[in-house]
C-alpha cells in the first residue's frame, strides 16, 4: 500500500512539475485552456486514487 501512494505522488509530482513548466511558457490563451484541462485531469486523478484505496 506505501509503494502505490509513493508511486502515486512521484507521478503526480511530475506531471504538476511539467505544467508548471509549460503554462510558464505559454501566452493567456493558452494558460486558460491549460487550467481548464488540468482540473478535468485532477477530477479523474482523484478518482483514480480513491480506488486504488
């Protein structure tokens, strides 16, 4: 169980470390759109993680 939730905040370590990246070198447009996406992202991540327990 400890593996799966270190596993779990390595991935989303770096995916929320690879947004932060990318939304630093987009223009306004592109930021809303991002933003928008992202929170479908963690909305499904989320879900993800609750059956995983």
């Amino acid at each position: 169980m400890m593996l799966n939730k270190f596993t779990a905040g390595m991935v989303l370590g770096g995916v929320a470390g690879v947004m932060g990246f990318k939304m630093m070198t987009t223009n306004k447009r592109g930021r809303r759109k991002m933003m928008k996406n992202g929170r479908r992202m963690l909305e499904k991540a989320g879900d993800l993680l609750e059956e995983l327990r």
